[in-house]
C-alpha cells in the first residue's frame, strides 16, 4: 500500500441500496495499493440504503466506511460539504454512488496527479478513448449540447463541465466549494469554472460513463432550466 497520501471518497446517495454494495466492494478492489475512506453521505434515503451501509461497515470497518447521513434531501452541492467536513485525506475524490462512474479509473486519476502535480484531475467523456454508453440519442444529445454552450461562453479549459467524476487537493476542494454558489445540477460546472478562474492546474482522464442499471436517473426537464440559468449566471460573475 502506498503510504504517501490519503484519499477520501465522498459518495451522495440517495435511494441507492442496489448499487452502493457492488460500488464500494470495486473501490476496495481497484484500491489496493492506497490508504483511502468511502464517506457515504445519504439524505434519508426510504429504500433501505443506509441499512446496506452499515452492513458494508461491518464487512470493511467504520474506519474505512464513513455513514454521515442527513434527514433528507438537501442538494449535491451540500453533500459534497458535508463530506468534507469528515474527510481526513489529503485528497478528494467524488463520484456517483449508481456505478456510472467505474471505480476502474481511480488508479489512473491517482498517477495522474502523481505525475502532473495537478490540483484536480476530472474524468472526461468527450476526448479520445473516452465515451458515453447507455445514453439514447436524445440524452448524448442534451450533454453534448450543454458543454458546447459552456465551451462557448466560459472558456474554462476542460472538455467536460457537467461531469462529477473528479480528483481534488482537499485544500483546493475547500477554497473553490466556498466560492460556488450552485446547490444542483449546475454544482459542478460551477465548481470547475471557479477552478479554472482560479488558475488552478487542472488535468484530464478520459472515462466510459455508464448509464445507470439500478434505480431512476435524477435527470430531469426542471435540472436542464437549471443549468442553463446557471450558465448565464456564470458568464456574468466569473
């Protein structure tokens, strides 16, 4: 195990019971070789997921398995705050709890940093070797569309804003997350533009996102009116 840095893994759930098991058992697989924590942050989940987690503290220790639940639903933006605030890595990592980010690629998210020294290192779909798969037509067509606009207008140096798959100094996590305003879907193009506003050193890993094959996709007609006030908002304050 390499002992030079930490890293925690802040995951939100909500209603994830069918995934987190599979989730955390390929963290520990793909992770053998780093010290880490998986902060599971659940708000309120009905279906049972807390209960799973508890089982999965049992398996792997409450040292290595964080629940920090809260009492409902409260937006991704203050998730990821509320995991920091438990994280004892040197660094971050946040991702999806529904397997549409393969914990696979956390090695290389891990050697890139380690090789560039970058303060965040994002997962891509829109460069080579990266992809979408399970997405229809209309879907590829919705995100493609969002990041164009944002290329467009922000000019943030990254290829993919809209993703959650990303590695952060903590310390840099702390100082771009108390500048963002964005509670929802918006959060984390938010987050990424402030970095890069920021002149932090951002590198990129192309990555296959995988639809979703247990539960409902968050996804909705309500978050792409979000996101595109969010995006004029962003080209006015940064």
């Amino acid at each position: 195990m390499e002992k030079n840095n930490k890293y925690s893994i802040i995951i939100p759930t909500y209603n994830e019971r069918l995934n987190i098991g599979l989730l955390v058992y390929l963290i520990f697989k793909h992770l053998r070789e780093w010290d880490f924590e998986v902060i599971i942050v659940d708000d309120g989940s009905p279906d049972g997921t807390q209960d799973m987690v508890k089982q999965l503290q049992q398996l792997y220790g409450e040292e290595r398995i964080l629940l920090r639940a809260r009492p409902s639903k409260l937006g991704l933006g203050t998730a990821y705050c509320h995991g920091l605030k438990h994280a004892s890595g040197d660094f971050v990592i946040i991702m999806d709890a529904d397997l549409s980010h393969h914990p696979k690629y956390l090695p290389s998210f891990i050697r890139k940093q380690k090789e560039t020294g970058a303060n965040i290192v994002t997962g891509t779909r829109y460069v080579k070797s990266g992809g979408v798969h399970g997405w229809n037509l209309m879907r590829k067509l919705t995100s493609r569309g969002a990041n164009v606009l944002a290329q467009t207008f922000l000019w943030p140096g990254v290829s993919d804003l809209t993703g959650s798959f990303r590695l952060y100094k903590k310390s840099v996590l702390e100082d771009v997350i108390n500048s963002v305003v964005s509670k929802g879907y918006v959060f984390q193009m938010e987050m990424i533009v402030r970095a890069s506003r920021k002149g932090y050193h951002i590198e990129e890993v192309p990555i296959t996102f995988v639809d979703r094959v247990y539960g409902t996709s968050k996804l909705g007609g309500s978050e792409i009116v979000e996101y595109l006030k969010g995006l004029i908002y962003l080209l006015f304050t940064t």
